[in-house]
C-alpha cells in the first residue's frame, strides 16, 4: 500500500537508468538477509524511473514528483507563502517547496531529516500534542498550506493498517482546520478504497473544493491518492 521504502535501504543503487526505463530490468544479485517484500521493493526501486530521476536530479524521494505535479495544477508554492510540511523524510517535498520560492516553512517527522534551507524541521511525532502548537510558533504564524505525506510503519495486520493510515488523514485534516489562513489548502495521501468518507464529509464543510489527485508518480499500481482540499473557509 505504502510505495516508499521500508526503513532498510539499500545503501548503493546500481549505476545507469533512465526516464525511459531499461530494456531488462535489474535483478539483485543476493537477496542475503532481506525479507521477500524487502527484495521486491528494492528491485523495483532499481526498476523505476521516478527513482532514477530523482536521483539523477537530486532530490531525496520520488515522492518530490508528486508534490510538483500537485503544484503544477494547484500552484500552492509561492513567495511569501506559509507551509507545514506532515510527515516530511527525506524531505523530497520540501527540497521542491523550496525550489518554488517557499522561504516560511517547516516539516515534521518520526525520523532525522537532513537540513533543507530555510525550512525548520522538528523530529518528532506529530501525534504528540505538544508538536501542533511547536510547528505552528517556528512558522511564526498561520499556514497557506499543510501537506502531509505521513505514512504509518505497515504491521501487516489489514485492519490494523487501515486504522492508522486513516487516524493519520483525520488528525491532518483536524490540524488543518485549525489552524489554516481563510482561503488556505490541505493536501494529504490517502488511498483509495479506504474508509475515508468521515472526513472527505468534514473537509468539504470547510473548505470550498475537495478533490481526489493521482499523481503520475504515483505508482499506478498502489491505491495511494491524494486529498486536495482548497479555499478554507474557516472553523
Ligand atoms: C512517504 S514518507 C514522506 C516522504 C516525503 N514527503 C518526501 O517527499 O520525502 C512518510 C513519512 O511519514 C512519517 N510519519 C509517519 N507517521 C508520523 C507521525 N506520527 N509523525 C511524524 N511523521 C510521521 C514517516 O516517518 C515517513 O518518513
């Protein structure tokens, strides 16, 4: 469900690929030490172009296409523009925001996330209720925008799973309405299929559009979508 890497990644993708794909696609050598689902997303890791392209451009995760994609339609990154970025590692959305002329912005993730100027990043879980109120002081005021990106640790467990990728949509989006500028936008992952009426019904209280966006550079064969939900319209 979640096309990102699990938390063990390969330290040394092979050379070459490009936006065009390879004729045969790479095969791993050894599979020594990883589990079955380890050695399918490496090697199809290996095999995608949104991964080469992301490497060969720099940007830390193929995820930095889908938020440009989102941008190219939406067009939330601008100068003087304040964004929160949800669940940011590696920081492949911020690297893009950044590029855009987003000067006011700061992410949040379980993980260590390695410095991507001028945004302000906080290691630690959103969830946690002291994280809003931190996020929204080193903004230094109300957002424009805030992404999230948050994808939980899959346990395998259907149910399980399902809860917590929903939990994490819902408290975005009770953030978002919260604390967002009048006019101000909520983006978030979610997937299709999933129990996510509930709070579709609640965005669409309070904001004037809620659409359903799939990137290119999401897989096509993941039932990962993303929320898009514009001109808030206030508590
Ligand atoms: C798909 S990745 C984000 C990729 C990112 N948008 C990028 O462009 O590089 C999802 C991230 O959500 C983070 N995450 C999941 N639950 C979280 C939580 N409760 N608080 C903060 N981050 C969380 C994970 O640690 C993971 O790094």
């Amino acid at each position: 469900m979640n096309d990102e890497p699990p938390r063990k990644r390969m330290v040394k993708p092979p050379a070459g690929g490009n936006e065009s794909g390879r004729a045969k696609p790479a095969r791993l050598k050894t599979a020594f030490g990883r589990t079955p689902s380890q050695q399918a997303w490496l090697e199809r890791q290996i095999n995608d172009p949104f991964s080469a392209k992301a490497r060969a451009l720099g940007y830390r995760s193929r995820a930095a296409f889908k938020i440009s994609e989102i941008d190219e339609k939406f067009h939330f990154f601008r100068k003087g523009a304040r964004v929160i970025d949800l669940g940011c590692a590696p920081g492949g959305w911020l690297q893009i925001a950044v590029e855009r002329g987003v000067t006011q912005l700061v992410g949040v993730d379980l993980l260590p996330v390695d410095p991507v100027a001028p945004a302000h990043i906080l290691e630690m879980d959103f969830t946690d209720p002291s994280c809003p109120p931190k996020l929204i002081e080193l903004l230094g005021g109300a957002p424009d925008l805030v992404m999230s990106d948050m994808a939980p640790n899959t346990v395998g467990h259907r149910e399980t799973d399902h809860l917590r990728i929903v939990g994490l949509i819902e408290i975005g989006a009770e953030f978002a309405i919260e604390v967002l500028k009048p006019g101000g936008a909520f983006v978030a992952k979610a997937f299709q299929g999933g129990e996510t009426a509930e709070v579709i019904a609640r965005l669409k209280k309070h904001f004037d559009k809620v659409v359903h966006f799939k990137p290119k550079a999401s897989r096509s064969d993941s039932s990962e979508v993303f929320l898009v939900a514009t001109g808030f319209k206030g508590r």
